[in-house]
C-alpha cells in the first residue's frame, strides 16, 4: 500500500502522478523515492529524482510524515525567560549555530523556551505527541522537569551542557572547567596575589565547573580559596555589577577576579571604574565566552572562548544520529576551549 502523497494538490501544481509519467515509472515507485525507502533500484531512483527536479515537484509533508513517522523539525529548547534568551549573547550565538547546522538538511528549528515548571510540562507533552523528531535542551537548571520528562517518553534527546545531576544522558559540552582553570593560571602568572571569583549561577553546570576550575587553580599554586573572594552572579550584566560591588565590599585588596561570563564582567568593570580602580593597573579582569563585547568593552576583555561553531555543529549531528538510533543514549562530547589575551589582563 502506498501514501498518497499529493492529496489536496492545488491546481498547477505538480502532482505524484505526474512524476511517475515524466520519470517512467509506476507511482509506487515515486512514493518509495519521495520517502528513501531503500526498496528502489539506483536506475529508478536516478529517473525519479530527475522528473522531480525538472517539474519542481514538493511532496506533501503531512502524506510523507504518516509514512515515515517523522516531522522533519527539532526543538530547541531553553530554560531561560525570554528577555534572558533575546539578550545574552551566547544564546544567540547558539541558535544562530544551530540553524546554520541544519541550513544543509531537510529539517526546521523550533525555537521553545520554559520558564518555569508549568511551561516544562506543556513543552513535554507537545514533544511527546509527535509534533518534533528530537530535542535539544540548553540552560538547564538543577530542579527542571525536561530531562526526565523526556527521557521517560523515549523522545531523543541532547543537553548542550554536561548534566548538572551527573545522569547518563547525551550531551555536548565545552571544558568549562579547564578553561576557567587556564583563566586563573593565567591571573596568578601575571603575580596576582588576591584572585577573585565571580561565579554564575551555582544550580547551573557551567557555573559550578567554572567555579571548580577557579579552585583548582588556586590549590595547584598552593593556595585556599578565601571566602570573600568569592560572589555568585547570574550570568547577566547588571548582576555582574552588583556581584563586583559585593566583592570590593568584602576584598577591597583584591587584585585580579575571573568572571564566569562575559556579560558579567562587563558589568564588572562598570563597577570597578565606578570605585576608581583601573583595569588592569589595579585589577586584571578575565571573562568567559569570547563574546562579540569582549572586543569592543573598555578596555578590551581577556576572556575564555568556547568554540561555538564546533559545538553547534556535533549537537545537531548527534541529535540526528540519535533520532536514526545510530548513537548511544549516553553519548558525549567535550569540546576544548582557549584563552584569548586583551588588554584587561
């Protein structure tokens, strides 16, 4: 039996029927081509795709889903609230990666965004009743339902982040850890002796890595990390200005801080130069992102860069391997990051 993938066709419009004469073929034939059934001789399949592209021939998509139990379409899906999502720049470079990864497929991008349980459970049940192939979830917060959610519903599924939770589950991430270890060795050789921590949210991955890399430094140079030397951020710009203000409130001999976002230290060293201290003469300032405003912020930021078009590029194609079932559940991947030396340390 065969799907009628020309149901509906609007006159003018080239039809299934019509393939099938110009090719030379039965329409069987077509439809088995239009759905890469394997079930097709090359010679066949060389004709049809021909008539296909000399009368610009577009299956119906709706037909073609009923057959092949696909819709073509991934999410993406952030935790984050919209304002948050459309204003930092690493998301933005993200979904900017993402759809260029897929500009060469057949698939569309859905852009969804949770803000909180209620907005999980919706996302949840719209991937559950089909309406995507796969998902891929970023921003990801240590209480938030998605990963289990679709887990149990057997939707494949990659985190653009190591699992906060340590599950096995696949996922792509950078090396936040060692890059924020690079960023503070980098801090200590420049003779620093006060080092600073301005974290991100500590019930996200990367803010807990980032964290760990900048106490790993301190106790591979033989130093405790002081307690005072440290303030969480959010990974915005406004709460790294505060998160700054708090730090020279409780170090006011503070020497040098490692930011965990370039958003962050932005906001940094608007409070630094707000308390009169000069960057770097008086506190060498590293970031993390290799943001666009790492480069036009005064003065420029000595920052950690991931790389993004890497990243991207392996979440979109693990995601598809593991929609065709041809990677593991648990399959990851850790993409090294750099440091890229300015003027601020």
């Amino acid at each position: 039996m065969t799907t009628d993938l020309t149901h509906g066709a609007r006159p003018g419009v080239p039809t299934l029927d019509e393939v099938a004469v110009l090719a030379g073929v039965s329409r069987a034939t077509v439809s088995r081509v239009v759905n890469e059934s394997p079930r097709v001789s090359p010679e066949a399949r060389v004709a049809v795709q021909a008539a296909i592209e000399q009368l610009r021939y577009v299956p119906n998509r709706a037909a073609r889903s009923l057959v092949t139990r696909r819709t073509d379409t991934i999410a993406l899906v952030l935790s984050e609230p919209n304002s948050q999502v459309f204003s930092d720049p690493f998301f933005a470079s993200i979904v900017h990666g993402v759809s260029a990864a897929l500009a060469e497929t057949d698939l569309t991008l859905v852009l969804l965004t949770a803000r909180d349980a209620r907005e999980q459970r919706k996302i949840a049940r719209y991937a559950r009743q089909g309406h995507v192939d796969g998902v891929v979830l970023m921003s990801l917060h240590s209480e938030d339902l998605l990963p289990d959610m679709l887990s149990e519903a057997a939707v494949p599924l990659v985190l653009c982040g190591r699992p906060y939770d340590g599950r096995e589950v696949a996922y792509v991430d950078a090396d936040n850890r060692g890059g924020a270890r690079v960023a503070t060795e980098h801090l200590l050789g420049l003779g620093r002796r006060r080092v600073a921590a301005l974290t991100g949210p500590m019930d996200m991955i990367a803010g807990v890595d980032r964290y760990a890399g900048w106490v790993q430094a301190l106790a591979d140079a033989g130093r405790e990390p002081d307690p005072a030397l440290v303030a969480h951020g959010d990974f915005t710009e406004a709460g790294g200005e505060a998160a700054m203000a708090r730090l020279l409130d409780q170090a006011p001999d503070l020497d040098a801080v490692f930011v965990a976002s370039d958003p962050m230290a932005v906001g940094a060293l608007r409070a630094l130069r707000a308390a009169g201290r000069r960057v770097p003469e008086d506190v060498a300032v590293v970031g993390f992102d290799d943001a666009a405003v790492a480069t036009t912020c005064d003065p420029p930021l000595t920052t950690v860069a991931q790389p993004l078009d890497r990243m991207t590029t392996e979440l979109v194609d693990l995601l598809r391997a593991r929609i065709d079932g041809e990677a593991g559940p648990t399959e990851s991947r850790t993409c090294p990051t750099r440091l890229v030396r300015r003027a601020s340390a």
